[in-house]
C-alpha cells in the first residue's frame, strides 16, 4: 500500500527503521505529508483514507468528525484518526464475514458502533453492543440511529462483565476490549455460541488454555 501511494515510498520505510528523524513523506496525488517516528498520525490517516476512498469508500467533512459511507451502504460519523479501523474491518476482514442470518451477536468493545452495524449488515437479529467510553458511546447512539437499527442493535453504555454476558443467549460473540479479555474469557459460558472471533493483546497462551 505505501509504494501505490507514496512517490518516495524507500524515505519513509527509513523512517520506520529508525535511519531517519523525518521525512516529507509525497503522495502521488502531489499531496506531501511531514513524517517522522513521533508523529504519524495524520500520515496514516492520510493513506488509509486514499485507499479506502479507491475501495469504494467515501468521505465527507462532519465538523470534529468525518462522515464515513461504507461500501454496505452504512453511514457513520467518525474520528478522523479511525480509517484503519475501517480498513481493519472491511478490507482485511479481521472478524471475517460470517452468516449471521438470524442469530444474536455480543459485541464487546462497539467503539462507535461500526462493528455492531457490520455485524447488523451481515444478517444480525440482534447485536448487544458494549461500550464504556462515552464519546464513543455517543458517536455510536448517533450512528445506530443513522442506519436504522435501534430496533436490533441494543447499546450498553458499561464495561461488560462475564455475568452480564453470561445473562444473554447469544450465538457469536466478538471481543475487543484493550486487555479485559483475559479477565473476561475464562468466565464467559461459551457452549451455546457457534463462533468467537478476538483481539488479544499479550500473549495468546492464558487465552488459549483457558479455551482448552
């Protein structure tokens, strides 16, 4: 992705090697982009925007926030540091494309309700999304709204727990929650749920045996 976009693409990768301070990072489309190992925010947002808008993505300014639609037809306002979460869920597939036709789905860690309406796009009949952060729980209340999915998507403005999570019949469940999951895993009841799909962020291995 960086050599479809980035004209002087060999200065940049020196930067993320640590052979360089800084570079003006030059965009094919002539726009040119300081980067350097401190600051890279407004780079990367720059080039996954380019590449989600040539993947049937588009944008439009919404003040603080961008107002994305999606290549599902969704419509959602968001931070304009989250392409790569967008590039994440629709272009890499991280949670897949399952058939959820009909089935109850636990999001933990709803963000802005982007999953939520993925998985509500695939089939969902219902979405139990979890959200601690309330500019994100906002984001994600306006964005549901949106698209029309009050009535299947219900948002849970606390942390989610195992108890809270075991209390649901759900078949598919999603977990990205920055660390909880290895608190969470071991005491969720996962027999009646056909898949889990997570994002872990340590080691693998206590999930793992905790899964065994």
């Amino acid at each position: 992705m960086l050599r479809r976009y980035v004209s002087n693409w060999p200065a940049v990768l020196m930067v993320y090697k640590g052979l360089k301070k800084s570079v003006d990072a030059k965009f094919r489309d002539e726009k040119v982009i300081t980067v350097s190992r401190s600051d890279y925010n407004e780079f990367y947002e720059y080039l996954y925007r380019i590449h989600l808008s040539n993947s049937s993505f588009s944008f439009q300014d919404a003040g603080e926030n961008n107002l994305v639609t999606t290549p599902d037809g969704l419509q959602l306002l968001a931070p304009r540091s989250f392409s790569l979460v967008f590039d994440e869920l629709y272009i890499m597939r991280i949670y897949g494309r399952p058939d959820l036709s009909s089935k109850v789905v636990v999001d933990v860690g709803a963000a802005i309700g982007d999953t939520a309406l993925y998985f509500g796009k695939l089939g969902a009949a219902h979405v139990f999304a979890f959200e601690m952060d309330k500019v994100r729980c906002d984001l994600a209340r306006t964005n549901i709204a949106r698209n029309n999915m009050q009535d299947r998507i219900t948002l849970i403005e606390e942390p989610a727990t195992a108890d809270k999570i075991n209390s649901l019949q759900y078949d598919f469940i999603k977990i990205d929650c920055e660390g909880c999951e290895y608190d969470l895993l071991p005491n969720l009841e996962l027999d009646g749920a056909s898949e889990l799909v997570m994002e872990y962020h340590k080691s693998p291995d206590p999930l793992l045996k905790n899964t065994a």
